[in-house]
C-alpha cells in the first residue's frame, strides 16, 4: 500500500508540475496584458474626457448657430415688411402724382409686391 501511495504522491506531482510549467507562461501573459489594458483604459479616459469637452463646445456651437439662424429669419422678415411697406406707399404716392385709376393702382401694387418677394431671392 505504501508503493501505491508513492506512485499516487509522484504521479500528483509530476502533473502539478506540468500543469504549473503550462499556467506560468500563461500568468505571465496575463500580468502583461492587464498592464497594457490598465494603459489603454487610461487612453480611453483621456480620450472620452477630450470628447466631452469637444461635444460640449459643439452643443454651444449649435445653439449659437440656431440663436443666428433665428436673428437671420428675424432680419430677413423685418426687410421684407419695410419693403412693402416702401412700395405700397411709393405706389400711393405715384398714382396720386400720375392721377393713376384704382385699376391702375391695383396693378402697381401688385407689382411691387411681386417685386419684393423677388428682391430677397436676388440678394
């Protein structure tokens, strides 16, 4: 029974060995990839802390640029009612000077009109 024991000892050993000389090259691969993973999460936090800053200047950036949109669209409306406002008193003032019939008057206001919405789409 002691021979079988021996055997038994020696054969755990021998596996414990092969097995350790297996896993130890794996451990030590292991520590050197958790250290380059600890790297790369480093770089990715850097990286994600660049890209909030940068998507905030760009959240900032798109307000501002639909604060401008708006102040265009506010302009651009203010110009066209002092455009008709213009010609339908420069056609009044015309067909008073001329002695225009309200036909006429009618027609010339319509062409300044007309006039004032092709003027923005030349500017």
């Amino acid at each position: 029974m002691c021979g079988w024991i021996l055997t038994f000892i020696c054969f755990f050993i021998c596996l414990f060995d092969s097995v350790a000389k297996v896993v130890a090259p794996k451990r030590e691969a292991l520590c050197e990839a958790e250290e380059q993973l600890s790297v790369a999460m480093t770089d990715l936090e850097v990286k994600r802390a660049s890209l909030w800053e940068v998507q905030d200047k760009l959240d900032k950036l798109e307000t501002q640029l639909e604060t401008h949109r708006c102040r265009k669209l506010d302009l651009e409306n203010q110009v066209s009612r002092i455009l008709i406002m213009f010609w339908t008193q420069s056609s009044h003032l015309f067909s008073r000077r001329c002695n225009i019939t309200v036909l006429g008057l009618v027609c010339l206001t319509f062409l300044f009109r007309i006039m004032t919405i092709i003027y923005p789409i030349v500017l």
